[in-house]
C-alpha cells in the first residue's frame, strides 16, 4: 500500500533525526518537501512523486497519514512523545 519511496524517504529522515529534540510531523514534512524539491530541480524529477498540499506550517505530501499509519502497522517506525 502506498509509495514505497516516500515510506523510505520518511524512515531514512527519521532514523537521521532521531536526536534531535526539535524533530516532529512540521519538520519530517519540510525535510520530505525539500527533499522532492531539490531533486526535482537538480535531476527532473522527484524522490517520491507525491503530491503535496498546503498545510499552516508549511507543505506536507497528501498521502502522509496513510503511510505514517502504514509504517507503523510494519513496524519501521514508533511515534515518540517528546517534551
């Protein structure tokens, strides 16, 4: 179900950002976003191909809660409460 690239792209981000204290749904969206951006511009085509959507913060991919939901149903990632 799903992109399997983007489930990589959130895993391979996730695992990076495991320390960081400041890392959270807003920043994972921006890293996912940048990420499909900068590629586009550099080779011509995005990581993922999803689309995105206006969120307050910033973009996020549309498909997001469904893959989040999907990781976590495989077990590749937790959610962590972070204070």
């Amino acid at each position: 179900m799903g992109n399997d690239k983007l489930k990589e792209l959130i895993v391979y981000i996730a695992s990076k950002s495991d320390c960081d204290k400041r890392f959270g749904r807003t920043k994972l969206n921006k890293l996912l976003f940048y990420s499909d951006f900068e590629c586009y511009v550099k080779f011509g085509s995005p990581i993922t191909g999803e689309e995105y959507f206006k969120l307050e913060h910033g973009p996020a991919p549309r498909r997001l809660l469904p893959t989040l939901i999907a990781l976590k149903d495989e077990k590749a990632v937790d959610e962590v409460e972070r204070a």
